[in-house]
C-alpha cells in the first residue's frame, strides 16, 4: 500500500509538472513548487513522529522522491537532498530539535556537509568560518547542517555543525548551471558565527558501524540505519526519477510524431525496441534501490548489526543504479529526433537534470566500486 504522502504526490503530479519551467527560469524553486511539497508532506516523511514528522520507512520516502522528480526534476533533487536532513537531525540533541521544530514542524534544513569551513573551539562551542558550496533548495530553509574541520591539521576531526538562517549568507549568484538550475543549490558564507556544543555532532558517531540512535535516546528502526546509505538515498532516488520523467516525456510527444518518410514513428520496429530496452533498465534501477534500502531496514528491525558486507553493497548498489538509470535516459533522448534538443520540449530538460545529478559526489564510482570490492574479498575498505 502506498504511504498516504507518495499518493498526495501522485494526486499533484500534473501540477508539480507546471512548475518546472518556472523554476529552472528563477534558478531557485518556484514558490507554487515550494507550497506543493510543503501541502504534500515530503519533507517530514523522515522527520521524528514527536516533531510532526511520519517516520516514515525509507522505501516510502525514496518512492515520494521519484514521484517529484518525475515530475519536476529540481523539485525532486531538493526533497531528495533537503528531505534527508530530518533524519540527521533526529539524531542530534533534543534542545536543537526542539530549535528547529518545536514552532513550526514545517521548518526545513540546508546543508552540504563537505568540510569546507573550520571550527574553532571556544568557550561552550566553536567559532565557524567559511564558504561551502552546493546548498540545494537553501533559499527555502531556515536552518542548515554544514561540515567543518576542527583545526587546520593533514587529518582533522569533522564536525557537522547546525546554524540558524541567521549565523550565515546565502549568495545569491553562485547557480549558474546548465542541469538541475531550479535546485538553487547556491553557495553559503559563513563570518565568525558561534555555534554551541549542543548544535554539532562528530562526523564520526554519526558515520561509524554502531548507529548513533541511542546515544540520541532513538528506538525507531528508521533512526538506525547507516548514515552513507540514508545519505544517497534521496540523491539517487532522484536521479531514477528523473530518468522516469525522461521517459515519460519521449512517450508522451513521440506518439503521434511522423517521420520524414510520411510513417508515424511508432510503425518503425527499431525505435520501440530501444526505448523498450531502456524502460527496462530503469524499472529495474528503481527495484534494486528500493530493495537495498528495504534488506538493511529489515535487518535493523530485527535488532541484528548491519555487517560491514551489507554496508558496502548498499552504496555499490545505488551507484549503479544511477548509472544504469542515466544511460537509459541517453538511449532514450538519441532515439527522440531532433524535437528533443527544442527547449519547449521537457526531455531536454530531464536529460541535462539527470547527466548533472549523476555527478553527484555519492556518484563517485571508483572509490564506491574499489571499497565494495575489497570488502567482499575481505579486505580492508579505503
């Protein structure tokens, strides 16, 4: 049965679709767009119960995220990056949650949390300093999640550290892109802003093999899943759908295209084969993310360690799903004619949205691709 968000998106879809173009014109999610997430719910979906959110299986969230990104790719890559922060944030001290949600449960949070700044310490926290790039959907938070080195050191521990809107500067002209430009995943400043010890936590408890969710006074299954598969889950969800919106897109305007023989494109026994072939690859990415995130959640319910085996395929896994997923969208924009390349035709849009999201740093195949392989022969993973 679908979670009661996933079918508010599907009831929306039509409209989401509308305000794409919108979107990708202001560089920045459209405000229609904005007010279509928020009545729909995505952003809580992974959002403690005790803070208005549903707590909701990760299965159902990265199905959410598809449907929006089908719909509207900038729209989907923000809930897919945006909508994963609740998680992270249900792992922190009580009092920021209470900061963050305890007025408005609709709040959303930025990010990214690449060790771009440097924190200082002093007394009862840090001072932060820096510029971090790539702020997905940042215009539409009030609070956000950043990394940060402690010290200047050749190996310095890593904070994440949560600041309200506040403590920092959005630039408004750092997105200027050629896929994805309604994200509006701008640049952040931060000038000597104090951070108090309760609003960071080490990088480390919440990446290491033992979940952090006790350690936050957590017993639901969702908040004991491991970062790096929580982490890319939303980015490759949307990046599948996408690649379903690409596909739908050709399928929707190829149905009654002619070719310059006089013959409708769809007598010609090649073209419905290729794009055949790539519905296909894409079906069956989307089946292997959603049953990776399905056998760790398993896993974790029944009270049993996630091994460090489980944990590797699961990222290896959602790499090659995107990648399976982006080619597909290719095979299908080379077998869509010349009208694909016209910018009043949503295809070309999917498919500079889906070459960019596939360039994501979770995306990053060799180091994935290398670490999967030295733990299944028993090795130690880079």
């Amino acid at each position: 049965m679908a979670h009661v968000v996933v079918e508010r998106v599907e009831q929306i879809a039509g409209q989401l679709t509308a305000t794409a173009q919108e979107s990708e014109r202001l560089g920045t999610l459209s405000p229609q767009s904005v007010a279509l997430i928020r009545q729909a719910g995505v952003m809580r979906m992974l959002q403690p119960s005790d803070f208005g959110g549903y707590a909701a299986h990760p299965r159902d969230y990265a199905e959410a995220v598809m449907a929006v990104a089908k719909a509207c790719g900038s729209t989907g890559w923000v809930c897919g990056v945006v909508g994963v922060h609740p998680w992270q944030m249900a792992l922190m001290d009580r009092r920021l949650q209470t900061e963050v949600w305890g007025r408005d449960p609709e709040t959303w949070i930025a990010s990214p949390y690449a060790a771009q700044g440097v924190a200082t310490p002093v007394d009862g926290g840090y001072q932060l300093n820096g510029r971090w790039s790539f702020s997905s959907g940042t215009d539409h938070c009030d609070w956000i999640v950043l990394g940060a080195r402690v010290g200047e050191t050749l190996l310095p521990r890593v904070l994440h550290v949560v600041l309200p809107r506040s403590d920092y500067t959005v630039v408004d002209d750092s997105w200027d892109v050629i896929g994805l430009s309604g994200t509006g995943s701008k640049d952040i400043v931060v000038d000597a802003a104090f951070v108090p010890h309760y609003r960071t936590i080490d990088f480390g408890h919440v990446a290491s093999q033992m979940s952090p969710a006790e350690r936050a006074g957590r017993t639901e299954t969702l908040y004991r899943l491991p970062f790096w598969a929580m982490f890319s889950l939303g980015v490759t969800a949307a990046v599948i759908g996408i690649a379903e919106g690409a596909l739908a897109a050709h399928l929707g305007y190829q149905r009654d295209q002619v070719a310059v023989t006089g013959a409708r494109i769809n007598d010609d026994p090649a073209g419905p084969g290729v794009i055949s072939e790539a519905a296909a690859e894409i079906a069956a990415s989307r089946d292997q993310l959603l049953d990776a995130i399905s056998r760790l959640f398993d896993v974790a319910q029944a009270g049993e360690v996630i091994s460090c085996d489980e944990r590797s395929l699961v990222p290896r896994n959602q790499l090659r799903c995107a990648q399976r997923a982006v080619a597909a969208v290719d095979a299908i924009f080379a077998g869509s004619g010349g009208n694909a390349a016209c910018k009043s035709n949503p295809l070309q849009r999917f498919w500079r949205d889906a070459h960019v999201g596939l360039g994501h740093a979770v995306h990053l195949s060799d180091m994935i691709y290398q670490s999967s392989a030295l733990t299944a022969m028993g090795g130690q993973a880079p």
